[in-house]
C-alpha cells in the first residue's frame, strides 16, 4: 500500500479529513471493484500529494462512520472540504475523473 494513502477508522476519521480536502474511498477486502480501484487511488495520491488527503476506509472495521455517510454500495468515494461531504460517486472511476472531481474544489 501506497504511504501517501491513510487507512483510517471510526475513531480517527472525522479528526483526520476536518482540514483541507480528502477524497475517501468506503471499500472492503473481499470487493473486486474495490480493488481495482486501488492502484488508481495510489497514483492519484502520488500525482497530488500536498494538494489532497486520499484515505481508504474499510467498511466493516468502520461501520458508524460506514452509515453516518450512507455508504450502501462499494467502493464509494466521497470527497470532503474542510470536514464537509462536498461530492460522492459510487463504482469504479478512472483517475481523470476523480482528478476532476478533486481540482473542482481546490
């Protein structure tokens, strides 16, 4: 796994993504999908280090942060500014588009 990329649980989530802009991808181990989307997520994570935080966290070691963001399907990837869920998109997405998504905000 990539160092430019947190794993983060209930208990550090909400303290982790209060500053600045995270994009967080809800996943879990046994997901295809999810899987998939991980290299993308680590070359995104080098390409933009400084500019973004990008955090995996897994569904089911996080369940109230899991429904506190109504995360029904995996992989989710919800982009936050400042603490604030400011975009979500659900499935695989290439690195232009979450690239997009991300400089949207910046």
């Amino acid at each position: 796994m990539a160092e430019n990329i947190l794993h983060l649980n209930d208990s550090n989530f909400d303290s982790e993504i209060s500053k600045g802009v995270a994009l967080v991808d809800f996943y879990a181990d046994w997901c295809g999908p999810c899987k998939m989307m991980s290299p993308v997520l680590e070359e995104l994570a080098g390409q933009m280090s400084g500019k973004v935080k990008i955090v995996k966290i897994d569904i089911e070691a996080a369940p109230s942060t899991t429904e506190k963001y109504e995360v029904t399907s995996i992989p989710t990837i919800i982009l936050f500014k400042e603490g604030k869920e400011v975009n979500k998109v659900v499935g695989v997405k290439n690195k232009d588009a979450l690239r997009a998504m991300i400089e949207e905000i910046l």
